[in-house]
C-alpha cells in the first residue's frame, strides 16, 4: 500500500479474527516505530510486546477503554525513558511519532490496530508500569492493540479548510 492511501484509509479497528500475527510482521510493525522521527534523533523508546493471553486479558482491569484486548492477537505498549536534559521533555512526542509510524503500517500491511492512551494518566502509568515491571526510569505512553481485522472500515474525509492559516491566524 503507498503512503498516501495507508494515511487516508487507517481505521481505528477494534474487533479482531483469532488469526496470530506472524513474526515477520511483528518485527516489521517494531522496526517501524523504531523508525519515527525523535528530539535530537534521543530514539526514547522502549517496546514491551504483550502477547501472554492471561496478562491481555486482564488489561481491562485497569484501563476503561480495552475491551478489544480480550481479541486482539497481541498489545504492544510504546514506553519511552525519561533522558536528563532538555531532550528528554519531548519523549512523549517521540513516543507518538512511534505509535503513529506502527499503525499506519499495521494497517499497510493488512492488520488492524487501536491506539489506547496511558499517559498522562498517572493511575493508568503506573498501573502498567506495575504490570510489565517497568524501570523506574521508563515509562508508557500508550498501549497499541493489534490483530487481524474482523470487520472492513471506511475511511472518513476530516479535511477541514477552516483548520488552516497562513502566515497569521
Ligand atoms: C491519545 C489517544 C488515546 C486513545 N485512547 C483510546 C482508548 O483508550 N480506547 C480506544 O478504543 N481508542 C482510543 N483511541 C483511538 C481514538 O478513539 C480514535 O483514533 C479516534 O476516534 C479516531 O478514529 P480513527 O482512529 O478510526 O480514525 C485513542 C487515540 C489517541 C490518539
């Protein structure tokens, strides 16, 4: 798929058939998100690829909006580590040029994803924080659900000309 249809026709996807993702895919989907953009090139980022079905299952538990995660084939949570410095304020941006980067490939490759929020959320950061056994010094930023599609989706047309400005608002 080019880029240009993946950007325009990336669904959210919330419901998932039973069909495994197959490794080579898995590695795609992280070299992708290793291959986002990041504040002085700092590549925060950390995966935690969740694919245990008793630890997926119990995701609802503590984050209201991941029913899917009881079909999905598996989760990867996005974390970044916190850098000393100026740098390592913008691990949150780099973290979601990450996420972006994985779901629009996800969707390239004939899979569907979901991008469920944690962070800021400070129960939810450390509740996942406590279910992976995260580093004092890495955080999660957000929990992406991936899987095979169950269901087709449309695109939806946001453009929007009163969004833009020139030069002054
Ligand atoms: C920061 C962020 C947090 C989100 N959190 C959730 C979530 O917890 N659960 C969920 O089902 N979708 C979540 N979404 C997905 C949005 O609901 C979805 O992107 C939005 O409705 C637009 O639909 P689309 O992705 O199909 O274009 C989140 C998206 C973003 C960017």
């Amino acid at each position: 798929m080019d880029i240009l249809t993946a950007i325009f026709t990336r669904r959210s996807v919330r419901r998932f058939t039973p069909e495994p993702i197959a490794e080579s895919d898995l590695e795609t989907l992280l070299r992708a998100g290793m291959q986002a953009p990041s504040a002085d090139n700092g590549q925060p980022w950390y995966f935690v690829v969740i694919n245990d079905r008793e630890i997926m299952d119990s995701i609802p538990k503590i984050h209201p909006w991941s029913e899917m995660m009881r079909e999905a084939a598996l989760g990867i949570l996005v974390c970044g580590r916190i850098a000393e410095g100026e740098m390592g304020e913008y691990w949150q941006q780099d973290c979601a040029a990450a996420t972006e980067n994985i779901l629009l490939t996800a969707h390239g490759i004939g899979l569907g994803a979901v991008w469920l929020g944690i962070c800021p959320d400070k129960k939810r950061m450390a509740d996942f924080s406590a279910l992976v056994g995260l580093p004092g010094d890495v955080q999660p930023f957000c929990l992406i659900a991936l899987g095979h599609p169950a269901h087709a989706y449309q695109a939806s047309n946001r453009f929007d000309p009163a969004r833009i400005h020139y030069n002054h608002w």
